[in-house]
C-alpha cells in the first residue's frame, strides 16, 4: 500500500468544463484495437460516455476541480496502460456500506464487467447524468450507485457527513460512509435477493468485511488501505492489516 494516503474533507466543489484529452485524440487508433479486443474477450462491456478530472486541489476541507467528458474505450485503456502522463485523475465516488452490526460490505464485481472478480465498495465512474448545472454531483452519483448495484433506496441509509479521500496513484476515490439498519447477514441477504432478479447485474456477490481475516487478495490496495485506516480510527474493529 505504499503511496496510498487517506485523508478526510468536508465537500466537493467540481466543475465541468470540457475540453479535448490530448491521450484520447493522439492515441485514438490503439484506442479502437485496444477496446475492440477487450469487446470480443467481454462482449457486454458498452462504450459509454465518462468524466475524467484533469485539475484538482485540497483547501481548507474542500476538493476542487474540473472534469473533462470522453469514452469508456479511452477510459479503460488509459488505466490497462497506467499512463500516469495523460494529465487526468480517476475521481471516482463510492459507498462505505456499514451494517448496524458494524461490518463492511463490499460487492464482488460480476465476470461480465471490466474489472471482473475484484471485491470492492459500490461505485461507479462519474457519467453525464452526473452533471446538474455545470458541477458535478458526486454525492448524486454515489447515491446512484448504490441503488443500482445494490437494489436498495439511498434515503434507506444514513448517509455521514463528509468524505474520505484515497489518493492512490491516478486514482482519487471520495468514499461516502453510509449505514444501513439492517445487520450485516439480513443486509447482504437483501442485496443478493435484488442480483438473483436484476437482469444485467454489476456485482456477482456480496462479502461481509468484519476485520483484518476478511481481507481477499482480490480487494485492491485502495480497498485495504481505506480498512486499516477505518479499522485503525474509525471503525469498530482496531489493529492493522496483517502483511500481504
């Protein structure tokens, strides 16, 4: 987890002010090959539309910055290819989901997406929709997700104030902590009854996280660096990850 750092803000002020990504457009031929073979290997993927941010800052409690709009295809080859010089950052918002019981759970992405297997919280790359009056409502989109993925109304959850940040590499994750009035065992019973009748499901399961045996080598670095943080000041469950 070396290099991972979280941290916590009051709010997000993010605007939207498009203009053309350089990577996108002098790339644009790999691009096309790269995607069209990643669509054969995983035909449900779609090329949407995504918002990418391309300046930020932290002041006095508040993420500011501005987000460019492109593809999928451009989205997900500039992460496979980690180039760190395309001059953006993968602000992504998700959900700490939080039983009465004091668990985390966390959703296992569905073989059909493009990061099938791995086991992380419900989120999803900010999109168009998520733009309400020239910013970006990553609050909205959290919220989205979570009913989407989950089946369950956002106004069910208690929603903390704030955020966590994890800054790990291109990616910037603001991590809304909500908590659910359910335990974590009725909780996750709920979510997979939701997966077993959506037909076009993201995630494949649920797992319940109580404490540092839970953790999967699947859960990427920026999942097990928020837990120990949680674990070590926030959460009920206190000491550090074992050494992976």
């Amino acid at each position: 987890m070396t290099g991972i750092s979280v941290t916590r803000i009051d709010r997000t002020e993010l605007a939207f002010r498009p203009k053309p990504w350089p990577f996108a457009l002098a790339r644009r031929a790999e691009i096309a090959a790269y995607f069209a073979a990643l669509q054969r290997r995983q035909p449900a993927i779609w090329n949407g539309r995504v918002l990418l941010l391309y300046e930020h800052a932290i002041e006095a409690g508040v993420l500011r910055g501005s987000y460019l709009e492109t593809d999928f295809a451009s989205f997900t080859a500039w992460k496979t290819w980690k180039d760190a010089s395309a001059g953006v950052t993968d602000c992504t918002a998700a959900n700490v989901l939080l039983s009465a019981d004091g668990a985390v759970l966390l959703g296992v992405m569905g073989d059909h997406t493009f990061n099938a297997g791995q086991i992380y919280f419900p989120c999803g790359t900010p999109d168009p929709s998520d733009i309400v009056d020239g910013r970006v409502d990553l609050e909205g989109s959290a919220r989205r997700e979570l009913e989407e993925e989950t089946g369950i109304a956002a106004q069910e959850f208690a929603a903390d104030p704030g955020w966590y940040l994890v800054c790990a590499g291109m990616l910037l994750l603001a991590l809304k902590v909500v908590r659910a009035s359910d335990d974590a065992e009725p909780l996750r019973a709920r979510i997979l009854k939701h997966l077993r009748h959506d037909a076009h499901p993201e995630l494949s399961d649920m797992r319940i996280v109580r404490g540092p045996a839970d953790i999967d080598a699947r859960m990427p670095d920026f999942v097990t660096a928020f837990l120990d943080h949680w674990w070590r000041y926030g959460g009920p469950c206190r000491g550090p990850l074992p050494a992976r």
